[in-house]
C-alpha cells in the first residue's frame, strides 16, 4: 500500500467514525433528557456527571454521598450546568425511591456495586455502574441472572467497547489480518508506592453506612476509605481494579466467552498497610483455543497514560500492538515494519463519552447496550479467579455449564 493511499484510507475511516459519533451524540441531545442520579460522587463520579450532562444532555436530578466534602462539590459541579439544582441525598435507597429518576450512575467503591445494581433494578432504574462489576464470583451469577428477568438497560463503565480504536482491531482480526491468534499478551506499568502522607478526611462520613453490606465491621479508617481498592475484604486489589478493563479488551477482540480455567503468581505487597499485591502474573486460558498472560507492575517507574498499557495480539501471520492511542500490524518477515496503523478519531479520553453516548441511546431506544451485565461479569470474573488462584495456589477453572468455581 502507498504512503498516499494509505493516508487517504485512514482519513477516510476517521471522517466516517466522526460522522457516525455525531449522528449517535445528536440522537441522545434531541430526545428529551434522561432525568439521572448519582450514587457516589467522588472522582469518577464527578466526571460521569459531567459527561452525562455535558455530551449527553442528561439532567441530573439528585446525588447521594455519604461523605460530605464529595456531596457539597459534586451538588455545586452539576449545579453550573443545569438550571434546576440536584436534589441531595445520603441514603441511595431514598435516592431510588424517587419516581422521576429514570437512570442511576453507579460509582461507589467495588463493595458496593451488586447490591446497589440489584436494588436500582428492583427500582425499576437503568442503570450504569463502574467496574469491576462485583466482588465475588457468586455475586456475578446473581447479576446475571437478574439482568436476564429485568427489562432495564444495564451499561458496565468497560469503554473499551465503545472505544472506536478496539473496533477497528476487532474489524482486524475478524478480517483474518492476524490469521490464527492462540496467545494474548498484556501489560499494565505504573507506581502507586510514594507518600502522600496519612490520609484525613475533610468532613463527615457516614462510615457504618460506606461499610454497606460487608459482613464485618471495622473502626472508622481513612486510609481504607482512600484506598479500598487494595484491601482484600472490599476489592480485589490494583490487578483486579485495571485487570477488568485489560480482559474485558481482550474479550472483545477475541470475541472470547468465559475462562475456563486462571492461573496467577504475584510478589508481596509492598504500598503501605495494604493487603493485595501490586506486581501480578495472571494466564487465563480460553475455549476458543488461545490463552491470554496479564502482567501488572504497580511498582514500576511511571509511563505516559498513552505508553503504560499495552496488549500484543501474536497470531501466526501477524502480531496486533494495540494500546491507548494506536493500533499497529506488523506482518511475518517483516516486523519492523507498521504494515496496518490505526488511530482514534479523538484519543482514549473520548471513550468514556462514547460508553456514556451509547448507555443513553439504548435508554431511549431500549436496545442492548455494549457492555451489559454478563460481559461486566465475565471480565471480572478472571480476575476473581486469579485471586482465589493467589489465595489456594492452584489452577482454578470455572464451570461454565453450572456457573461456578470448580
């Protein structure tokens, strides 16, 4: 292919990808707002309100937070955009029972995610929640299984699958560019070792209610309350937290079902008083005949957003490089060189509005939306296995025609 040609195709698929993304944003901006609430308004939180109002249209009638410092900015933030302020809560369930709230944003720590997503259903909401979707195996089968007797829409905040970059690697893949593909491998580098100094909180918490549904109850915490994601009994630590996204890429690539069956090795973990390790090794094996090595390093030096993740698709004709901002082909004989490179109309930011985009058209529309509950579930779903496999020291495999841990 000519340099000319070449650039000329690409532009060609960018100004088609763009005209696309348009149609969908003015779809949602002319339909009448969708009336939101926001369970949990902390960093996530906030930039979901902020999206679903700004490139959605979506008005947001209430959050609930049971810190208060979150509340009052996350109120203050929504309230600059719309006329009408947000009503505040510190109890989702009164959040829930509110019958104008069409849709709920889901962003609270991992803990809490299944139990919030079944009550919101019982609610009769649509719902879009952060991932990992759910803590426990158990708790993954519940949600499917409530998903498939629910006639709400459910979005898993996965953009990967939105992302316009990963559908023009599936596109590549589905074209037989790589030909047979029987290894993934995957890399996440970061660093989350340095100070920062004793976490202190800013206002008042409801911490008997932040512990939710756990099962046993501890004195109030502020490192635990700015650092779940690393404590065992209310995550599943850095490598599920990032794992979720990575396989959930990979599965859509793949076009891949359920494990069948992890395998994990992991060094001790070396940030401050927490208990899940930051270096971690996870092979997944797969039905469809290729395994996928997931190395996460969180104690490496710091990369780029746009260099710190990486997913080498090794087929036998060709290896796939695909990352945040790039996809690249590099053929057999021939590795040096990029024989196929794609690029994202807009960068890997703008996936997070895609995903809102598409949660917000299958509303109105009540079509399936990318990442329903079962794909939420089975990406997490690797990760809870790898960390039974840290836990017992063995090869976990999943059941798949009885739905559990074997």
């Amino acid at each position: 292919m000519s340099r000319q040609h070449f650039t000329l195709s690409r532009r060609i698929l960018l100004a088609s990808a763009a005209v696309s993304v348009k149609k969908m944003q003015a779809a949602v901006q002319q339909a009448p707002p969708v009336s939101v609430g926001v369970i949990g308004s902390g960093g996530r939180g906030q930039l979901l309100t902020r999206v679903f109002q700004e490139e959605g249209s979506a008005r947001i009638a209430a959050i609930c937070d049971v810190y208060e410092p979150n509340l009052e900015k996350s109120l203050s933030l929504a309230g600059q955009r719309q006329p009408a302020p947000a009503r505040a809560h510190r109890d989702y369930r009164a959040l829930l029972e509110d019958p104008s709230i069409e849709a709920v944003i889901i962003a609270t720590p991992e803990h809490w995610h299944a139990r919030q997503v079944l009550d919101a259903l019982a609610a009769g909401k649509d719902v879009y929640v952060e991932k990992p979707l759910c803590r426990t195996p158990e708790e993954g089968v519940a949600l499917v299984r409530a998903e498939e007797k629910s006639d709400r829409i459910i979005q898993v905040g996965m953009q990967r699958r939105s992302y316009d970059l990963y559908q023009q690697g599936r596109r590549l893949i589905e074209a037989g560019e790589l030909g047979a593909v029987r290894m993934v491998r995957s890399w996440w580098l970061n660093n989350h070792l340095g100070g920062g100094g004793e976490p202190k909180l800013e206002g008042a918490l409801d911490w008997e209610q932040w512990q939710g549904p756990m099962p046993t109850r501890v004195p109030v915490n502020p490192h635990l309350f700015r650092n779940w994601r690393h404590y065992s009994a209310y995550a599943g630590g850095i490598m599920a937290d990032q794992g979720a996204h990575v396989f959930d890429g990979i599965h859509m690539l793949m076009n891949a079902s359920y494990p069948a069956a992890v395998t994990a090795a992991a060094g001790r973990p070396h940030k401050a008083l927490v208990d899940t390790p930051e270096s971690v090794v996870v092979t997944a094996e797969y039905p469809e005949d290729f395994i996928a090595v997931f190395t996460i390093n969180y104690a490496a030096m710091r990369y780029q957003s746009r260099n710190d993740q990486m997913n080498h698709l090794d087929g036998d004709r060709a290896r796939m490089d695909i990352g945040r901002v790039e996809c690249r082909v590099h053929r057999a004989g021939s590795e040096d060189d990029v024989a196929i490179l794609k690029t994202s109309e807009r960068g890997f930011g703008h996936a997070t509005t895609l995903h809102v985009l598409n949660f917000l058209e299958c509303v109105r529309t009540r079509n399936e939306p990318t990442a329903p509950v079962r794909l939420g579930f089975q990406a997490a779903l690797v990760t809870q296995l790898a960390n039974i496999s840290l836990k017992e020291g063995r090869r976990v495999r999943w059941n798949a025609a009885e739905w559990r841990v074997a």
